[in-house]
C-alpha cells in the first residue's frame, strides 16, 4: 500500500472543493437575499398585504384623492382585499406594489407612511404607451375636427371594473383581467353607449348572438379583439385591424381558414336598421337627379343583404299565413261538415 506525495494530496482536496462551488454560491446567494430587507420588499408584496388586508393595523382606513384629470375629490378605502388584488390585472405575479407606489426601504414608518408616498398617475407610471396609441386614434381625430370632447381613460375605464372597495366605490386597481369574461362583456356596453348603431349590428351577427346568450370568453371576439383597444383606426386606414390590408389576420387570429372570401362576409349588417332602409328608399326617389348614388348603395353588400333579409322575412311570412290560412278554412270545412252530418242525423231519427 503506497502513500500519496503531499502535492497530489493538495490537488485532490482543491479539485474536491471545485465541485462544491455551485452548491456554496447558491446557498450563499440566498441567504444574503433572505438577510436583505430591500430585495425582500422589492420582489414581495408581502409587507404591503400583511398591513393593508387587516383593519387594526392600518392607522389611516380612508383618505381623500385628487383626480389628477378632472380635479374630481373622492374618497379611497385603504383596506384591500387579497383574494380580488391578486386575481386582478395589477395582481399578477411580476407585478409588485412599489411598481406604482414609492418603495419605503429605509424609511421610518413608525408614524405611519403616508408623508412619504406620492400620488399615483397611472399615465406617467406605466401607462404611457397606450395613452400614446390613444391619442393618436381614430377616437380623438374625429372627435377633434367635431369640437366634441374627448373621452378621458376614466369615461371608458370607470365602467370596466364590478370591484368596490368598502367605501362603495369602483376600484381601478382591481380591474379585472382583459381574459376575464365579465369584464369582456363590460366592454361590449362601454363601446355601445356611444356606438349604438354598431352595438345593435352587432347583436345581429354570429359573435353578437353568442355573446347575448352569455359567453363572453376569449373563444368569442368583442369589441376590442376586432377593433383594437387604444389604437382605433378606421377600416380606411391601411393601419387599422379592420381595413383591407389586415383583416385577413385579424380574422385568421380565430379562423384559421380564412382566406380572401372569407373575409368579405359582413360583420356589422343593417338588416335591422331602419335608417339604411330609408337611405335606399331615399336613393330610389332620387334615382333620376343622382343616379350615381343610386349606384353606390346597389353596389353596397348591406343593400343585398338587407334585400336578401326582407325576401327571406317575407317568404316566412307568406308561408306562415298561407299555412295558418289553410288550416283556418280546414278547421271551418270541418265544422261545417259536422254541423250538416249531425243534421241529417237528427232528421233520420225523427
């Protein structure tokens, strides 16, 4: 039995400890993060939670905010509920409290930490691309060379959330997630309050019908699956979703077989309108001063359509009526010959 050279010995024993190197990192690594009040609040919405859930320790419950837009007062409950924040949109794993509010690391918080926050403005924080898209929008250009107002994000968002807090009021930090189906639907009616037209066609058509009866999942397009959210183009527009150039895609996101037929169908059909109808009706007056208009609204595929709509409405309705006719005078013939039979059969016994 031989003994190893004091210099083999050394070697074994470094290259011994190399393979214990990952192992010592990691362990090291947590436990300096572990020890670490600032990356423990950085990552954690554990602390925030543990006070704003719980009633006897929060020492202000309530306090008065400023609308940055509006300059409208209001008061904000400061009690959160965990179970609603975390199935929310600004409740997701990555998203930590001090995204939005100021991290208190380092600060004294024995009289409470108020003096230290600053107002939340949700444009400036996070929001800034969006409000970009919106300004740039079909929305605002439209509305602009109209001299109406333009909607802020509270006329379209105030609506959009079903969470209160204990105050009554609607919570935007609770705002539901776009997948959620209720709020999807929410969306539906905030579009139509001012798109009234288009909400009504849009009850008309294969999406509108399925979301009436109440599946408002990702499975069935609303408003802003088609349209886009922030960015709303007119189909004119070769950037809009809707417009020639894109709507295959739009489309193709859910019909994976669409193709350039496909897309030619009408989302949006007037069959129901009565003011298309008296366009058509106006045109045909009309036909002898303006016959090119006449031509456009012929050319138009809501004018088929909607002559397609009332010849199917009327051949039901002549069918029906025949039918409820016929069996009418069947019942009468019916009576009548019984009437004579029991006639006839009361002068025989006689």
């Amino acid at each position: 039995m031989g003994y190893k050279t004091e210099k083999s010995l050394i070697s074994e024993i470094v290259s011994g400890l190399k393979k214990f190197r990952l192992p010592a990192f990691l362990v090291v690594s947590a436990a300096i993060i572990g020890l670490s009040p600032a990356v423990s609040i950085a990552g954690d919405n554990g602390p925030c939670i543990e006070c704003h859930t719980k009633l006897e320790k929060l020492k202000v419950t309530e306090k008065a905010e400023i609308d940055p837009v509006t300059g409208e007062i209001k008061v904000v409950s400061m009690l959160i509920d965990e179970t609603t924040f975390k199935a929310s949109a600004h409740g997701g794993e990555d998203f930590f409290c001090i995204d939005c509010h100021q991290d208190l690391d380092g600060v004294d918080l024995s009289e409470g930490h108020k003096p230290n926050l600053k107002p939340v403005d949700c444009i400036t924080f996070c929001h800034d691309d969006p409000a970009d898209e919106y300004l740039q929008s079909s929305h605002v250009k439209l509305m602009k060379e109209n001299n109406k107002d333009v909607p802020t994000c509270k006329d379209c968002h105030a609506g959009l959330t079903y969470h209160y807090t204990p105050t009554g009021e609607e919570s935007p930090r609770d705002v539901p997630k776009g997948t959620d189906p209720l709020h999807r639907k929410l969306t539906i009616e905030s579009c139509g309050s001012c798109h009234q037209d288009y909400l009504d066609s849009y009850k008309n058509n294969a999406h509108g019908q399925v979301a009436a009866l109440g599946c408002t999942t990702t499975d069935v397009p609303v408003c802003f699956d088609c349209h886009g959210k922030h960015k709303i183009l007119n189909s004119t527009d070769p950037e809009s979703k809707v417009g020639k150039d894109k709507i295959l895609e739009t489309c193709g996101k859910c019909h994976a077989d669409a193709n350039p037929s496909f897309v030619k169908h009408i989302e949006h059909p007037q069959i129901k309108n009565i003011k298309y109808y008296k366009t058509m009706l106006a045109a045909l007056k009309n036909a002898r001063n303006d016959p090119e208009n006449l031509k456009k609204v012929l050319k138009n595929p809501q004018t088929i359509l909607c002559i397609v709509f009332v010849l199917y409405i009327g051949i039901l309705g002549f069918t029906f009526s025949s039918f409820g006719l016929h069996s009418l005078l069947t019942w009468f013939a019916t009576a009548r010959d019984e009437h004579k039979r029991k006639g006839q059969a009361d002068e025989e016994h006689h």
